[in-house]
C-alpha cells in the first residue's frame, strides 16, 4: 500500500498542538481562550486527483430499499454488506463499503407503527455493527458497538466480546456477537422523521462510515399528510458529507490501520476530526439538481465524520433564500422557524421547505457551506428550469405532540465535560476525564425519568444520545438558538461552550450510549455508557 498523500494546513497544525498543549500543560484553559482559537474541526485531507467543476453532476437520489415481505404488520428487508466499487467522481472508480452495493445506502421507507425487521449480512472484511441512529430501539437491537456480527473469515474472539480496542486489553463481557448475519428489528414507534442507520463498531466507526456504511431510514405518519407539505418530486433527501480522493480514485482517510482490523485511531494531524475535500450530496461531488419555481422539501443530513456546516441558499444575484424548519433531528416542530443560515453539525437534520418561487426559470440557486474555504463553501445547486403553480403553503401550526419538559419536574441534574486528554499511551477525548470503557457504566437512570444534563465542550462537540429525543433548554447560559428548536438527538457544543439539555429515559430499559458524533472523536474515546433500569 502506497503511503496516502497527507497534507495538513499549518493553521490547523498549531490548532491542534494548541490543543494538546493546553493538556500537557497541566489543565485546560479556560472556555474563553478556547473560544478564541480557530473554529476548524478537524484536519482536512487534500485529495491527489483532480476534481470535477461545480454543478455539473446531477443529484442523485438514494434509493428506496424494497422489502422483501410486508405481511404480519412488519416490514421486513435484507441488505449485504459488501465491498463495491462506485463512480463518485465522473469517471474515476472508488472501491467503497456498502449497504447493498449502493453509495450511501439505501433508504428504508418506513411507517410509524409497523416494524422493520432488517437482516444484515456482512460481507466485508472486517466485523460491523448496525446502529439506527435515532431510533427508538430496543437496546439489542441499538448497535452497541461490541455486538458485532463478524464477518465469515474472522477468527474466533475467544469467549465473549473481546476485541483489538485501545491496545486489546478490554473485553465486554455483555457482547452479543453473531457471525455473518443479524436481524435487526426497528420499531418504528416514535414520531415521523429522517433518522439514519451507520455503522458503529467499537473504534472503527469514523472509517466505516467514511468508506460509505451510512443510509437514511424515514419514518412518515399518516398525521403529516394533511399538512399537505411538498412531496414527490419536491421531497428531496440530502446526505451532506465531505471526502478526499487519493491519485488512484480511492478514497483517502489517514487510519494508522487502513485495514481496521488492529490498530484503531487517526494519524495525529487528525485526531480533531478528518475534514475532506469534495462536498457530496447523496454521494455525489457539488451536483446540481433541477426544480420547478415551487416550494421544495428538503431533508438535509449532514453525514459529515467531522465537518460542520452553515448553510445558506442563494440566488443568481446573491440573494439569500429563506430557510424555512419545519423539522429537527426528531420530527416536526410545534411551528415553522425561518433562517438566513443554518448551522449543521454532524448527525443533524433539518426539514426545510425552501421556495423556489421568486426564482426567475433559468435562474440558479447554490446552496453554500458559509462555513468552508474555497471549494467547501460549494455544496450544490438548484436550476429553476420551469414554473409551477403553488399548491403548498407553509402550515402555521405543524406538530401539537412535542413534549414540553420542565427544568422544575426533572429530579436528577448531570454534569459532563467533552474534553481532549491523555488516553494510554496517547492522546484521546474523553467525556468526564475518562475515555469509553464498555465495562463500566457510566451513567445509571430509572426508566421514565426526567433529568437535566449539563453538557461543556472544550472545541465543537456534537453530543448525541441514542434511545430518546431531548430538548434543548439553555446554551451558554442564555436562551436556545433559534435552530435549537424541536425535539433533537443532537446537540452541537461550541468551542467553550456548555448547554443543558432535559430528556425522559423512557422507552426500553437496557444498555445504551451518549457520545460525541465527531466520528473520529467518538472512535478516540469520547464515548459514554447509559443504563437505562
Ligand atoms: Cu449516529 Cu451512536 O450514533
Ligand atoms: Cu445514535
Ligand atoms: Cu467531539
């Protein structure tokens, strides 16, 4: 194997001996400098091919998987995890990792109260893991990152739940592992929204996503129709991720292992995160996407490792467009809220309707990433090619179901800091001064109960909790962000940052995890174990 052209700005160089620095110095500086240092979140990776101009490519639209049966009142499908190779780049073949052959994967289309039963079969070289990310999933059926089904050709584990983590001296005890096939069955009980399913394997999440084991799953509702919002045509899913390509098509990423079977983690450059250099939308390089002067539908996923994103949709004459939420990473909002930007963090979603109706037939529409430099502030573009009578308007009043948790009705309130530290031999992220241990629990609730927790960041941290949906009550100590809005999975920390976030642990009992969804920083530790009893 050839050695991976790596190349890292200078600016994100300092950044990040700035933060390790600060470590070995003793301690951590105080939220206040830290906010000073530059907003990057990661090394970015510059590819050695050349890139193909903006706009060129069409969108692509992921495809709906079909099941294979839908008779008892469950929906049931199969997907093989397999090794493909896929044309991302006009032209050029790039051996990926997918859901059933596909880059990403594809969408299971599911309905609120009707079970999907899916059978993963793993195909690839090394074990998987299956988490809907999300979802409200009974806990072994929720991805823990032990429980692996490996692959044909892997040789036994000896005994339960050993695995080449963190040097291999851990063992999971409580590691439920299958060999070559695992059915999962996804409830589907909760509200309408667009979650997604990715791999999650103990220290190896960052790369198998990277390498393509991500696809959307939507939950619909009958309730949703009679807001007579856009469909068809004009409901698009957008997965934003970001890549790098090396010379020979593949797709760059600085693993220490690249055959993520013994040695996890990052090339020290990277380890706040691998930022690439090539925007995708729905696996695809800045496309560009055809629409009639109408109000569209956007369901934006920003499947990013590492990457951040502020969004802003503007015209030929550099006009901004408004973006309307309807939704957040949980469904519906009580009510629309308007944005100019919109910050996307990894693992967010946003449901937009964005109106094309001002837009003049042959006018053109890019989406921008006002967060990247040079060709990252590209995402993709819309060309109005034809007008169209109005037929959606935006509902005043959109979910009536969100629950309304109060700060005074929770009877527990945690405190957790996300912070970089010493992990072994090395460097890592930890979330209370620990790194994730999956023999140890961390964090013990009662099921159905109410609880706070306070979140502190040193850099950008997304914080995502698997099993319930919260709400975000305060940031900074002030009011939430108009973006905070909704139900969420996750919250984007900012550098120095600390938010509250109140919850119910309601649904399942069982072994569940909270963890940063910077992927790289989730792989290096900043992983937690929730034990919902
Ligand atoms: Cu998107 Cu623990 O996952
Ligand atoms: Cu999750
Ligand atoms: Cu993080």
């Amino acid at each position: 194997m050839s050695e991976p052209q790596l190349q890292l700005s200078r600016r994100r160089l300092l950044a990040l001996g700035g933060a390790f620095g600060l470590l070995t110095a003793g301690g951590l500086a105080s939220a206040a400098t830290l906010a000073h240092r530059p907003a990057g979140t990661g090394g970015l990776l510059r590819s050695a091919i050349e890139l193909p101009p903006a706009f060129q490519v069409p969108l692509p639209r992921p495809q709906v998987l079909a099941p294979v049966s839908t008779t008892g009142g469950v929906d049931r499908y199969e997907i093989t995890q397999r090794e493909a190779v896929a044309e991302i780049l006009p032209g050029v073949h790039t051996p990926v990792w997918t859901y059933g052959g596909s880059f990403p994967g594809p969408t299971i289309e599911a309905r609120r109260g009707r079970p999907a039963v899916v059978t993963h079969r793993n195909e690839l070289p090394v074990p998987t893991v299956v988490h809907l990310h999300g979802g409200r999933t009974p806990a072994e059926f929720d991805g823990y990152p032990t429980d692996f089904v490996l692959p044909a050709s892997w040789p036994e584990s000896g005994g339960h739940g050993g695995h080449g983590g963190h040097g291999g001296t851990m063992a999971d005890p409580r590691a439920v592992q299958s060999r070559v096939v695992r059915e999962y069955t996804f409830p589907n009980e909760q509200r309408a929204t667009m979650l997604w399913y990715h791999d999650h394997r103990m220290d190896y999440t960052a790369p198998a996503i990277w390498r393509g084991l991500a696809g959307l799953h939507i939950i619909r509702e009958d309730s949703e129709k009679a807001l007579e919002l856009p469909d068809g045509e004009r409901e698009l899913p957008l997965v934003i991720t970001d890549r790098a390509f090396a010379a020979d098509g593949s797709l760059e990423y600085p693993s220490l292992d690249p055959s993520l079977r013994d040695r996890p983690g990052v090339q020290e450059p990277y380890m706040a995160g691998v930022l690439g250099d090539v925007i995708l939308v729905n696996g695809a390089p800045w496309p560009v996407h055809e629409v009639a002067a109408v109000r569209h539908r956007l369901r934006v996923l920003n499947g990013s490792n590492a990457r951040h994103y502020e969004l802003e949709a503007v015209d030929q004459d550099g006009r901004a467009l408004e973006l309307v939420q309807i939704g957040a990473d949980q469904g519906l909002l009580s009510a629309p809220v308007t944005h100019r930007r919109l910050p996307l963090a990894p693992a967010e979603r946003y449901d937009l309707l964005v109106d094309f109706g001002a837009v003049p037939v042959g006018g053109t529409v890019r989406l921008l990433n006002r967060m990247g430099s040079g060709r990252t502030r590209e995402v993709m573009a819309f060309r109005v090619v034809r007008a169209q009578r109005e037929d959606t308007p935006v509902p005043q009043t959109l979910a009536t179901d969100l629950p309304e948790w109060r700060r005074e009705e929770a009877v527990r309130t945690r405190e957790f800091a996300f912070r970089a530290g010493r992990m072994g031999e090395g460097h890592g992220w930890l979330i209370g001064g620990r790194p994730f241990d999956p023999a140890r629990e961390d964090v013990g609730v009662r099921l159905g109960d109410l609880e706070v927790w306070r979140l502190i960041a040193d850099v950008h941290h997304p914080i995502h909790l698997h099993l319930v949906g919260f709400r975000i009550l305060s940031r900074g100590g002030r009011a939430p962000l108009p973006h905070d809005a909704g139900l969420k999975d996750t919250v984007s920390l900012r550098p120095g940052e600390a938010a509250e976030i109140i919850s119910r642990f309601d649904g399942y009992r069982g072994r569940y995890l909270f963890h940063c969804h910077n992927a790289e920083h989730e792989d290096m530790g900043m992983m937690a174990n929730l034990e919902v009893r």
